[in-house]
C-alpha cells in the first residue's frame, strides 16, 4: 500500500470527492481542499482527510499550505467550466475565471509545491485536463484550457527530467457529476447536453484511474491517459454545407 502524503483540490464533489476516498482507502494520509467548507467537513469525518477551505485561486494561503506540508503526491482536480459558449457570446469576465482557475491557479500551485518534491527526489503531480484538451469537441474556451494544462504537464515532464517527480495528465471524457450543471447557464441547453443516452463514467472510475497512477511504482510514469465511456469516440470530418 502506498505511505504518503496527498494533497487533492477541488474535494468537495465529484471526481475530487472521489479520488479522496479512493486515496484514503490506499493509504494515503489525504489533505483536501475546496471553497464549500461543510463539504468538505462532511467528507473529512466519512473519511478521516484533512480539510482545508480554500479558494484555489487564493495563492497566498495554496502556497503556505505546501509550504508546511511534505505532499508526495497532488492530484491537481480543482477547475471551472465557465464561458461554456460561443467566443462571440462569452463575457469577458467569465473568459478571465476560467483561465485564473483552469490554468494561472494550477500553474500557481504546481510551482509551489515542486520545490519540495524536487528537493526530496519524489513527488507525483497529476492534474484533470479533459478530451477537450485533446479533440474539438465545440467547446473553444474550456477546451484551450485544458489544452493549456496539457502542454504545461508534458513539458514540467522534461523540465523535471532527473529529479524523480512524475507527471501525470488524466483525460476524461463525459462523467456523471455536477459539472454542467455549473458549466452551462441555460436550463434548456444544460438538460440537452446532459442527457446522452449513453452510460456515462462515474467520478469513482476516474477516481480509480488516479489511484492506479499514484500506486505504480517510482520508476514508472504514466504522461497521460485519456478515459472514456466506451460509447464515446472522436474522430471523423464535418462540412460545411454550401
């Protein structure tokens, strides 16, 4: 069983919820993090993390967390699906919390608690990108950051080459949490994209995968995997009609 110390953001819900679970059960000693603090409470007394209500955006307080922390592993989970619309209809304001949450706080964050990994010769830092950091999926905005995050891992990767961190970028396609219903304002389009028609993943199935990663031994590095339901695919070619 692993023995070390996890740091998992974005714990509140879904597949951050999960992954706490599923790193407890392991035997990590997990430190979560989120902005919603009853949560959070409720999760560290189910399963004994430690909680911490902060704002991933709030860099001060992220950093003096690591600061006082040996975390041997981050599962960087914490993101946003604002400006899920059009570029031509999206509010300045929303394109600028997406890009602060989805790619300048996880940034923030990694540069912060690497130091340490580096210094100890062992760290895991895995982060959630998307398909949509992989495919067009017609989702523009939320799509470049995680497209962001992507290319961030992979080069942190050969950034870090010789110091015995891994990174890890996990990939999933469409899971059954609350993310749309905060992602997608319009009642109407939210119910249409939410309903598929297709058994969807669960946050435990991605939860699995990062228990997985995290579990491998020290000279194995998984750089990326991508995670879908088995009726979803991408691929083909689309025309416009003339």
């Amino acid at each position: 069983m692993p023995e070390g110390t996890a740091l998992v953001t974005g714990a509140s819900a879904g597949i951050g919820a999960a992954t706490v679970r599923a790193l407890v059960t392991d035997g990590w000693a997990v430190h979560m993090t989120a902005r919603r603090a009853e949560r959070l409470a409720t999760l560290a007394k189910e399963t004994g993390a430690t909680a911490h209500a902060i704002d991933i955006r709030d860099h001060a307080r992220m950093r003096e967390l690591v600061e006082q922390t040996q975390f041997d592993l981050l599962v960087a989970n914490a993101g946003k699906g604002a400006a899920m619309t059009a570029l031509e209809d999206a509010a300045p304001a929303d394109i600028a919390e997406l890009i602060e949450i989805n790619v300048t706080a996880q940034i923030q964050l990694v540069g912060a608690i690497l130091p340490g990994m580096a210094a100890r010769g062992r760290g895991h830092v895995v982060t959630l990108g998307s398909v949509a950091g992989l495919y067009a999926t017609g989702a523009a905005l939320y799509s470049a950051s995680k497209h962001a995050v992507r290319g961030f891992v992979r080069n942190m990767r050969l950034d870090q080459l010789g110091k015995g961190v891994r990174f890890t970028d996990i990939q999933p396609g469409r899971v059954r949490t609350e993310f749309y219903d905060v992602a997608v304002k319009d009642a109407g389009k939210r119910e249409a994209i939410k309903e598929t028609g297709i058994e969807e993943l669960q946050a435990e199935d991605v939860a699995e995968a990062i228990r997985w990663v995290a579990a491998l031994p020290a000279h194995v590095n998984i750089s990326a995997l991508e995670i879908t339901p088995t009726d979803q695919a991408f691929g083909g070619v689309r025309l416009a009609g003339r």
